[in-house]
C-alpha cells in the first residue's frame, strides 16, 4: 500500500520580505593591534511554509516570521613584520513564529540548522627563503535538529616560492580523524575526514 500526497502552491502565496539592520565599529588600538565589532538585526516576514488542505494535498503559504539576530567580532595583531594573528567570532539567535491562522506540517530541523556560535584563530608566519606556514583553529557549536554536536577543527599550510614557483602542502580537520558537520532525515550524517593536499 503506498501514499499518495500533493503539493501545491496556495492561492494567496506571495513574496517573502527581509529589512536587515546593521551597525558596526571598527578601530586600531596601537601600531599592531586592530579591532571590529559588528550586530545585525533580520527581520524575515512572511516566509513560505507547508501546510497541510487536506489528508492528501499540502499548500505553500506565506505563514511563518522570523527575527535572526547576532554579533561578529574580529580582532588582529601583528607583533612583527613576519607574524600575524586573528580572532574572530559569530553568535547567531534566531526566532520563528507562525502566523495567527498557520500551522507548518512537522519538518525535523526546519529552526535548526544554523549554529549558534563559531570561533577562529590564525596565525601566519612569513618566513625566510620564501617559506610561509600557517595554522588555524576553528570552533563550532552544536545543532539541535537534526542533532549533531559540537567539534573543533584545526589546519595546517606550508609553502615555499621562489619566481614563478609555488608549493603548497595543506592538512585539514587534523584534530580529528574525522567529525560529522550535517545531518538530515532523508541523507545519512555527513561526515568530515582529516586530509592532506599539495
């Protein structure tokens, strides 16, 4: 036995509408030090849901608001000529609501795919024979749904050039053997593998 459902555009469905805010800051704070702090504010109305007309028929209707909210933040400081370092971080807030008159057919994860936090560092040398390295940390939080927990990451360049030579050997996600970054209902985990590239 098999279970046959349409869907189908509502009669009333229309556009979305986003007004963004945003504001921000950004200054040195000595000769090797600067600094940035920027917050934004989405206001999303009116976004496509689906709805159940019947036992066999769904709708997309404008049913849904949002207010996505956050704050990003940058710092950077170059003790001399041939190190650099950054710092950076995102906070991420959402809040959905229905429509007085709506209701969204249950979709697992639909709020939950964006995390709420993430974090960087970097550092960068420059140096002698044409020799550069770099490394990098990144931290990001958990989704709730579909669930997939928090991991850190860390990566690793080296390179060397000299006239129209380059050479480059890369590592990625090396903190781990590997780690799941997506998940959804209808695909199995997505996960990440530690890599080497040149």
């Amino acid at each position: 036995y098999g279970i046959n459902m349409g869907i189908e555009g509502g009669p009333d469905m229309g556009s979305e509408y986003l007004i963004a805010y945003e504001a921000g800051w950004r200054t040195r704070l000595g000769p090797t030090v600067s600094a940035s702090l920027s917050s934004f504010f989405n206001r999303y109305t009116d976004l496509r849901i689906l709805e159940a007309e019947s036992d066999s028929v769904s709708v997309i209707a404008n049913g849904g608001d949002e207010n996505v909210y956050g704050l990003e933040t940058d710092l950077g400081w170059q003790p001399t000529r041939w190190w650099q370092c950054r710092a950076g971080g995102t906070w991420l807030k959402k809040r959905f609501r229905y429509q007085p008159g709506h209701a969204q057919i249950p979709v697992p994860g639909i709020d939950g795919e964006d995390p709420e936090a993430q974090y960087s560092l970097r550092s960068s040398l420059d140096l002698a024979w044409g020799f550069t390295a770099s490394a990098w940390l990144r931290y990001v939080s958990e989704l709730e749904a579909p669930e997939v927990p928090y991991y850190a990451a860390l990566g690793l360049t080296v390179g060397w050039a000299w006239r129209n030579i380059e050479v480059t050997l890369s590592g990625q996600d090396l903190s781990e053997r590997r780690h799941r970054e997506f998940q959804s209902d209808s695909q199995p985990a997505r996960e990440i593998p530690a890599s080497l590239a040149g």
